[in-house]
C-alpha cells in the first residue's frame, strides 16, 4: 500500500493527498466551510457481565493487560502526552509489542516528546507503521526524511478529539498513565508522585477506544476522587512502580523571560490589548508557557491589579503566574488543559476556581460550539507567518518537522489572534512571501507583534481604527517582511522533495497542508 | 398499531410481549444471561458553525427553542426528576405542543411526580402517545386502567441510561431544567433558587438527544461551574422567571421515623448487618430517603462513632443524616445520585467529599462495571416479596402501578441486599406466594427483616451461617408469610385482566415482567 494517493490542490491552494495511509481524507474547503454528515463513532457495547463484581480491575502486568486487550497486529495504539518528556510509559507499551512480535501498529499520542526518541527503532523495524499526533525533535527528523513508513498525520488537540469521536481515527486500544487510580480504573492527574494535574488528553480514547488500560504507579482503593477518567470507560487496571518522571512531567523551572527583545514583544503586545480595548474588566485570554507569553500574563495582571478589575477567565496551559492572578483574586477562572508546573498542579487540587478542561470543552470542533472560541485573545507563537498573515507551527525554515500543532490551531477561533514574533531568529527571517507549511489560515490570525513593528491584518479594520494615533509602530506585514530581508537578505527556500511525508488536519479533520520530505 | 404482540412466557416465567409499541423487545434470560451485541447508539455530529461565534445561545422562549429544535409528530421528548414534585417545566412543554397541535409524542421522564397529573389530559387527547419512565399516582392509575394510547415502559435509573445510550430509546428533544446555567448552556444543580444539588439523571439525554434544551430561572455569565451538563452538548438555552417549587425540590423534612414498628425495623436490620460483619471499617452502604432507612443509617453512625470506624463511602440519595456523618468523619464519601432535602444540596456544595455521581458511573449495567455492584449493602423498599424472594416495587396488591422504580433494581447488584418490610400493611399480608409483578428477581435479594422476624435466602449459606446463634429471630421466609396469613388471613389476588398495559425493564434492557389492566 501507497502511503498517500490522489494529490490534489485544496481551498488554500496547497497540495495535499485524498488518500492517507488507505483512507479517504477530504481536502481543507476554507475556514468554516466544510460541514460534517453522520454520526458519531459507536463504541462496543459492554456489559457488567464481563467485568469484576467487586469491581476490581487490577492485572499484574502491563503485558498481561496488553495481551488481554488483544493486542494485535494493524491496531491503533494511543497514549496521553500529559507527563511531557518525563513519561515512562509509551515507549514500554512498543518494547512489549516488539517482544511479542507484533507489526504495523499506528501510535496515536496526544503529542511527543524527546523521551519518545526510542520508538525510532520500532517505526524502523515495523513494530510501529507511522505516527497519527505529533512528531517532533527526533521524530520529526525521522519523518522528514521519510523513512517512516507510512504518512505521519498531525492533528491539534481539538483535532485528535475530534478525529476519535467522528471515527476519523478508531483506536484499538489506549493505555492511559494515571498518577493515582483505584482498582475500578477511576483516575486522577492531581495527586501521586507523577501528578501532572489532569488527564483531559485522554478523555476520548477512554470514552471511544475499545479496550481501555490504565496504568498508575499509585494505586488508592476506590474511591479515586476526583476520577477525571472513568473507570466506567476502564477494562483493566495495572499498578508498576513508576510511570513517569515528576521533574520531566512538571519543569517547575518556567520563568517568565529575561530577554529584553522577548519582554519587549511581551510589552508591545500588552500595550496592544490594552489601545484595542481588549483589557477590560471580565475579559479573558489565553497565552502558551513560553517566557514572552508568561510575561504577557504578568502585564495583564498588573494592568488588573493598578485598574482594580478583573479578568472573568483565563485559559491555560496553567503556571505559576496564572496561579497567582487567579489567588490574588485578578482571575475568577482558570479553565485548564494542561498544567505546566508544579503550582498548577497544586492549584487545581486545591482551588475550586481552578478548572480541569478538556479537548472536548475547550477545543472540539465537531461539538456544539467550543471554549477556546469566545476567548477575548490569545497569545500564540509561530515558527513562520506570510505575508496573508497565514502562520506555520509545525516545521522549520530549513522544511523539518519539529514540532506539534498542540491547541494552537484551535486557538486561532477565539476573538483575537496575536502572534509575538521576533522578525528574525538566527538572522533567518521569519516574515516570509509564503510559509513552508500552513497550520493557520491568514484571515484567522489578526496581529503580528515584532520588534520593529506591529502588522494588524487588513480584514480587522476594527483593531486598524482602534489603533489610530497610538505610540505603537504600526506598519504593513509587507514593511516588516521588506525590513527583515534589507538585514538578513532573502531568505533561501527550504530544499525539498515533492514526496508527502505527513500531512497536517485542519480542526474539521480536512487535510490543510503536506510535510515534504527535506532533499538532504 | 397495536399497543404489543408477540406474547411469551421469559426465564421469570411472566407473560410478556416481544414487540412493544411497534418495536422488539427481548424477554429477560435470567440474571446476568443476556449479553448485548452492536454499538451504542451514534449521535449525529456537529459542527461549531452552526453555533453561535460567542457561545450564546439564548433563545426568548421554550416555545420557540422547541420549534427551532422542531418539535413534531411521533418524536420522543425527556425531561429530568431532579426538582421532584416541585417541576414546573415539564408540562409546560406539553401545553406548548398541544398549543402547537403535535401529537403522539412519547415522554421519556426519569421518574414522575402527582404535579404531572396534568398530563393526563394531553394522553387523553393524543398529544403524548405513552410514557416511557415512571407513572406514579395518577398517572400509574391512568395507565392501570387501560387508558394510554401506548404501552407504557418503566425502567430502572440505570435501565434508562442504558436505553438511551444503548439506542433503544432515541430521544429526539430533551428539556433540561437547570437551577444555574449559562449563555453557552452549561448547567448546574447546586445553587440557584430551585437548586436540587446535581443533574445526573439528564445526563444521558445530554449527551445523545438530537437537540438539547437547557431552561433555567438563573442565568449566569459565562463559565457556570460545576458544569454538570455540559454546555458543548447543548444547542439552545432559556430563561425564565421560575422553573420549579423549591420547597417542593427539596422537602427539607425528610426525618427518621417515629414509628416504634419502623424503628424496630431499622433497629433489628442494624444489627443484622453488624452480625453479619458487614459494618466494619471502611465498609460502604446505600439506604434509601424513607424513614426506616434513614434511621439504619443513623444506626449505622452510631456503631462507627463507638467503634473508632468509619465508612469508606455511602451512596445518596443524600439527606442531613448523611451529610453529618460526612462532616463528622464518619464516612469517607458521599456517592450521591440525587440530594434528599437541603443539607445535601448545601453539602455537593461545599464539601469535597460529597460526590456527584450519575446513572452512567453508578447503575448503568451496559457499562464496563458500575459504582452499585460493589457496594457491600444496600438497605431497599418493596410493596411486595414473594415466597421466591422475588420482590415489586411497581405494583399494590390491588393491581394498581403507582410507583416507579428508581434506581431500586440496580441496587439489586449490591454485595448484600436487604428490605425491611412490615410482615403487614393495612391488614393485607407483605409476603405472598407470587408477588403481582416481579422487578427484583428473588437471587438477588438476600434478607427479609419483618417486626417478627428475618428470613434470609437460602441462596446466602453464608450469611446463614454467620446468623447461627443470634438473639435476632431468624426463620424462613414460608415461616413468616404462614404467621402473617393466620393473623390476616390469605389475600386476595388483585383483580386484572389479561391486557398489558406497560412493561417492566430489567436492568440489561430485556422484558422482566408486564403490567396488567385492572379489572375494576
């Protein structure tokens, strides 16, 4: 089997394959244009008949457990990314697999991480067939140069919820690393040594997954409270005596930046809400964990603080500094999908205003109606942005996939998009005619912040009037594109080949984009 | 269209139809016999673009959400019973269809109230077909007397999860009354003026009804936490000036008996449970919100109070007896499916240990386990027991439906199952030779305790043994119905024709038993 077939040009005039990995996929139609017909996927119906009276799920072994579930070759494996690079699971889970001389498996994560570089050897010798989440660092490289063996497809994490609920992706079995669980598989992200705070990334494998394995390195009798997963959805319980590694699974190190050019994006980019009218009290926002985003917070916090208002949520990737705004009574609510560090993951023990969403909540597509879509702005990063204002996440410069889209994608429908960016990085400039990869749609992304200037999209004439007369520089993208290249000249075109080596799903599941294997 | 056909005697030896009201039904097998095949029913997907951009979804008027939801013939509408007797909405969505013209509509309560009497007139004029829920009081009358155009179908708690879920009950339009909510239609019971602590019961219609209307007298801003029905399931939201009788959601009055019998009752099962070792440390209970058992429960207090103990969990209906062993220490957690009087709602509130459960996490028997088969004893009603042990909780000894079923038959598959019940009501024998409608299979239920005295199954050798030597007064259950009869005399048999007139679901869905038309 080809891994992709039937290339076409979709609505954002990218070449995308119509068959991925033997399936039919539907090529991106525009922002809101595609409209979904059938039902949703219809998991197996169980019967209590088959599981424990008492109750008690627990299997010595995960390999007992895997074996049980039926472990075979061509199923869908997929795992949660909430313990980040410290997670001690998934790679076990493909050693057992390769053990037990099982092939063409697809690993279906939320997302990857460095610590999942070891699963190399199996997407070499067929253990594993390709990657339908994210590939990155190490993964990525593989990917790029092709030698993965069937097309990597990489979804946001509405995305992936989406895909699993419509059937897009069915997953055969998901084994779920829970920091505590009790014997009937309820689980909680908020306690135990490998506390990642919530364990929202793996709602829908345990909802739509026909075989549902849980695995704690803390195991409680029942009740486990709060059960964020459900043992009503869990078929086996497995205790092991560690599953992820707590320094790995919360940094507990993330600082907002010392970097003056980055603190003076963060400061431009406040100052900005601020002139537009979007800092005011009840307003909420979004911002990632990196330095310039947590110093955006800090801002936003202060302004609150001095104007004695408040924002009426925030969503996070929590941290530190959202923990405090939320304590010191500047947020009434932090709608939470993933906490980035340990004052996060106390926080949403301990606060009742601290709050534990999910893909489902937050970022579902194919719901009715979704969070990230009524927050006032969001602050995101990008590794390119053209000059349509169209933005790349997932690859680089030079055409490597390196990264995952996350909730990035998304995030682009909440009421502002703005994206901090230095105009150049490594004198390569970021501002570019066309990005190498699309994971955002221009008419979705309405500022770009650099540190020569500010680029507001021409469809927001609204933020245009609003800005009038201000001290910020406001200028065209095409005066900041044409700055950056007068410093670092035109930047050269990533070396490419024409083959597709994964491709990109927009939040409707349509293919936006293709990766490219790079021409090494 | 007949009401049924099909009739066949099942492994209960009833007589039951397999098609009702036009569709298959299966006969019961016998505990645990039936195992389902196929898939659990597969809503239709959405897609936010035909949602509201802000996540407002606030509609004028019910009336004009159920037109936009398209209320029309022969469609199958839910509402919850979480405001008990005190429901003003349900009939409101009646009188509008009427006003409307809609007929043969199929009402899908989780249980009925005397305040929905007034439903009677729309069976009559052929607005609502049947019902498929609880017909209690009049409504139980009406139906006993042949007179609903449909068959009615009763179900357990549990057994209408499972119906929903299961697919073989579509719901096309659920209402769900919502003491909090907001714009985007998350909902919570725990606060507002007609506040009935939680929302379980609506919990499957929200997540498989077509459309989904959440009503409210108190509309919030965005975000309503706890989100107990979740807002991205939900298509229009609306608000009211009042929705439901507060003194009527919560009584406020439920008491431990006064009865010298019944406290006798509570007193003498007390101290079975506690010679049967069951009161232990951390052994788990549900009583229900009578008088008698609510004084068990006090019992049970009292023992853990003088014995340094405590229970690992009670499952509610909860009630202020259980809410102050909770804040006494004395129990672990509240399970609670639905909150008895005031100090409950206050309790979800505020503790953390009093639990929002729901018929998917606590009864539903097509689900991998549930919250109510480990719990190590429940303490349960019965209008009748039969010689078998088979007990009815539907049906009097006239013939006549008046009660629902709650979640009495999933309680059933609880470790240790034990009615207390007086050997005599108004003169009319308890114990009988067959009870006039099985709902409880007699292998489920372990003990009878009457004021003179407790039989327990032969099944239970176990509990036979550990009973040996008690002060208690042990006997069999032919024993206790032969000393009732010579105090009473032998009961008539009610008198019933051979018309069915509603059917009984058991637990896995299957047709444990029929209703008969009275013959009066």
């Amino acid at each position: 089997m080809s891994k992709y077939d039937k290339l076409t040009t979709n609505a954002a005039g990218r070449t995308v394959p119509q068959i991925v990995n033997g399936k039919e996929a539907i090529p991106f139609m525009g922002v809101g244009k595609y409209h979904p017909t059938g039902r949703k996927y219809a998991p197996l119906i169980a019967s209590c008949i088959d599981y424990p009276d008492d109750g008690n799920k627990v299997i010595p072994t995960l390999k007992e457990a895997l074996i049980r579930a039926g472990l075979k070759d061509g199923m869908a494996i997929s795992t949660h990314h909430h313990f980040r690079n410290g997670d001690l699971v998934a790679v076990q889970i493909f050693d057992i697999a390769a053990e037990l001389g099982v092939k063409n498996l697809t690993w279906v994560p939320s997302a990857s991480f460095e610590c999942h570089s070891p699963l190399i050897k199996y997407l070499e010798d067929g253990t594993i067939h390709h990657i339908e989440g994210s590939m990155n660092g190490a993964l990525g490289r593989f990917t790029s140069e092709g030698k993965m063996q069937g097309l990597g497809v990489l979804r946001s994490h509405g995305g992936r919820y989406q895909a699993i609920q419509d059937g897009d992706v069915h997953i055969d079995i998901t084994v779920i690393a829970a920091p505590t669980a009790d014997p009937f598989g309820n689980a909680t992200g908020d306690r135990g040594a490998a506390a990642c705070g919530l364990l929202g990334f793996a709602l829908a494998d345990s909802q739509y997954a026909d075989k549902v394995i849980v695995v704690t390195d803390n195991l409680m009798p029942f009740p486990c409270v709060p059960w964020q997963i459900q043992g009503n959805y869990v078929d086996y319980v497995v205790a092991m005596d560690i599953i992820g590694i707590p320094e790995k699974i919360v940094s507990g190190t993330t600082e907002i930046t010392k970097s003056p050019d980055r603190l003076l994006l963060a400061e431009m980019t406040a100052q900005f809400c601020d002139e537009a009218g979007i800092v005011r009290d009840g307003f909420s926002f979004q911002a990632g964990a990196g330095g310039t985003a947590l110093s955006i917070g800090v801002y936003f916090a202060e302004m609150c603080r001095k104007r004695g208002m408040k924002a009426r949520f925030a969503r996070g990737g929590s941290n530190k500094y959202l923990v405090k705004m939320l304590e010191d009574g500047l947020v009434d609510y932090i709608l939470d999908g993933q906490t980035f560090d340990l004052e996060g993951v106390r926080s949403m023990r301990e606060n009742p205003g601290h709050l534990n969403t999910s893909p489902f909540t937050s970022y579902n597509f194919h719901g009715k109606g979704n969070f990230a879509q009524f927050v006032d702005v969001v602050i995101l990063g990008a590794t390119e942005v053209d000059v349509n204002f169209n933005a790349n996440v997932v690859t680089h410069s030079d055409g490597y996939l390196l990264h995952g889209i996350g909730g990035w994608m998304n995030c682009l429908m909440s009421k502002c998009v703005i994206l901090p960016i230095p105009l150049f990085r490594d004198r390569m400039p970021v501002i570019l005619d066309e990005v190498t990869t699309i994971c955002g749609p221009g008419e979705l992304i309405d500022v770009i912040v650099t540190e020569r200037g500010i680029a507001i999209n021409p469809l927001r004439p609204d933020l245009i009037e609003k800005l009038k007369g201000s001290e910020l520089t406001i200028r065209t993208i095409h005066e900041l594109k044409a700055e950056a290249e007068k410093i670092c000249g035109k930047p050269a075109k990533p070396r490419l080949t024409d083959e597709v080596v994964a491709v990109i799903k927009w939040i409707d599941g349509t293919v936006i984009d293709s990766v490219f294997r790079v021409d090494k």
